[in-house]
C-alpha cells in the first residue's frame, strides 16, 4: 500500500455510550486521532493527501512549512514527506523550548530541521516561512511550500472526501446527525465539511469552535478554503457562511491560543474518565468543551443526535504537565 493509498484509510466511527448518558444526548465521535501512528495520524493527514501528491507532480524536493512552535500540521508534514522521500523543513512560530517535548520530541526523533521564528501571529509566521523559502531555493533546493495548517483550498478537498467517507458509515449505522462539533484552527478542516454537507443537502448544523482566531479572522480564512475548494471542483455555486447552517465561535479561546481553559480540561478528563479517550488541550478540549456547553444550555434539543469530530493532535498534551 503506497502513501497516498494509506492516506484514504477510513477512520473510525462510534458512539460515545457512558459520554451520552452522563449528558442525557446521543452522543458519536468520528476517530481522525485513530487514523495512523503516531507520527502521521490527525486531521491533517487528509489535507496532506492531496498537498503532498501536488508537491510531488511539481517535482519538489524538499516540503517546507510553518505552525506553532509545537505544531501537529508541521510534524505530520515532516513524517509523511519522509514516507514519500521528500526532505521536510519546519519554519515555527515561537522560541525553542527548552525541553524536547511532545511534537518537538517527535520532530527530534525524526531529525528534522527545524527553524524557530519567533512569530506569533498567523502573518508573522506566513512572513518568516517565505523568506525562508528564498533561501532554500537559493541552497539549490526544490520546495514545495504549505501554509499555515495545510489550510487552503486544495487541502480541504481531503475533508470533503472525509465528509463522503462520514455519509457512508453513518448510513451503515443507520444514523443522521443534527450537529457537528470540530475544532476550526485554520479553517481548511471546516471549509471541507461545510462543502462535503452541502454537496449531500444534509440539514446537519456545523460548529466550528475556534482555539486561536477570533470569529471574523476565522471565518475569512474559512470562506477563502471554501471558496477555493468550490472553484477547485469546478463548481460555479458561491457559498457564504451567513446563508448555510454554520456556526462559528471564539469564546471558548480562553487566554489565547495553546493555554488550557476550564471547561477544556474539564473536557479532556470526561472523555479519558467515560470513554478512555484523549483529547488535546489546544484544540479537541475546547472543541468538545464547546459541545458540551451547548448541550447543557439546551441548544442541543433532547433526542438530536451530535457527532463530534475528534481532529488528532494528542502528541501535543504530552508537552504540558497534567
């Protein structure tokens, strides 16, 4: 099975039994953090299918990219450019820690270069990967160069794949779903949804709970994946956000971008104590805390069904201390 054969892997489909009862709501989980090994496993493995078979038609020799400094997209990239023989290099945003842990640990293991920028906004970091990019090329090399989160156009086609791969286990299952939670880091992951309900004329109602942009910053970057996608499918239909049943929130922030929230925490210990699953404190734990939340405020009507789509990036909750 080559790379991209593997890439397509289906990933999971369940309830969440004890979860459900506790909340008194039917409650399921599509595993994307089941979807590998360790290395390449999460929600970006579905975009890198299509941005690495890319790379590889333009004749890259080298995958360059950027993230935070403990990035899940950037030591994805990493693993599976080096499963396709492809030098990876990882532009980071911050300063370098000064332990190895979690991602960084991994990227170690991996020996990969790794620059740490000192950015810490979404353009500070786009800025630092482009002039290293110049100079890469200017060393000879052949890079092919991904952005923030695998997030643009062509990267969400790998959730509206994801999406049709949903629709066939839920009719298996005999089941319809009247919400969706996903955590909406940098918009690709959700614009693929969005496009994938569409396409099925699904009445399913998307929550995108953001752990790093505000709603307006968010929603941008969202509508520009959309948008991308759509034209990339060859698709003449404008889609807007306002007019389709999505729903997009920044409240469940907290202090900022990687910092634990409450109801995140109380989030992540539910899921291990009930189901014996984890989630990460910087995106999947706010993300499911944002479920939860609707749930108890009754937004989430007594007998809908909710499906929360669990994105990976448990690597990263082994870079704090419990």
């Amino acid at each position: 099975m080559s790379m991209m054969q593997e890439a397509q892997m289906k990933s999971p489909l369940h309830t969440l039994p004890r979860l459900s009862a506790m909340l008194d709501r039917e409650i399921w989980i599509k595993r994307d953090d089941a979807n590998g090994d360790i290395l390449t496993v999460g929600n970006k493995k579905r975009k890198l299918q299509y941005l690495l078979s890319d790379a590889i038609q333009k004749g890259a020799d080298t995958v360059i990219t950027t993230g935070g400094p403990n990035s899940n997209h950037a030591r994805a990239t990493a693993a599976m450019a080096i499963q396709l023989g492809l030098k990876p290099i990882l532009v980071l945003g911050g300063h370098k820690p000064e332990s190895k842990k979690g991602n960084h640990l991994l990227n170690h293991y991996m020996g990969v270069d790794v620059v740490f920028s000192g950015a810490s906004t979404h353009e500070e970091m786009e800025k630092a990967l482009n002039q290293h990019v110049e100079k890469v090329k200017a060393e000879g090399l052949r890079p092919y160069v991904i952005g923030v989160g695998g997030s643009n156009g062509l990267g969400s086609l790998g959730f509206v794949d994801a999406y049709f791969e949903l629709k066939e286990q839920a009719t298996e299952k005999k089941v319809q779903f009247d919400w969706l939670f996903a955590s909406a880091g940098s918009g690709g992951t959700i614009a693929g949804l969005i496009y994938g309900c569409y396409l099925h004329k699904d009445a399913t109602r998307i929550v995108g709970v953001s752990p790093w942009l505000r709603t307006a910053g968010i929603k941008a970057k969202i509508e520009s994946c959309l948008h991308e996608a759509v034209s990339l499918k060859g698709d003449g239909r404008k889609l807007h956000l306002d007019d389709l049943p999505v729903y997009i929130h920044d409240e469940y922030i907290g202090e900022g971008y990687g910092y634990p929230t409450d109801g995140g925490m109380e989030a992540l210990h539910l899921l291990a104590s009930k189901e014996a699953i984890l989630l990460d404190h910087v995106y999947t734990a706010k993300a499911m805390a944002g479920c939860i939340d609707y749930i108890r405020k009754g937004k989430v009507r007594p007998g809908e069904k909710v499906l929360f789509w669990h994105t990976g990036g448990t690597p990263g909750l082994f870079a704090i201390s419990g």
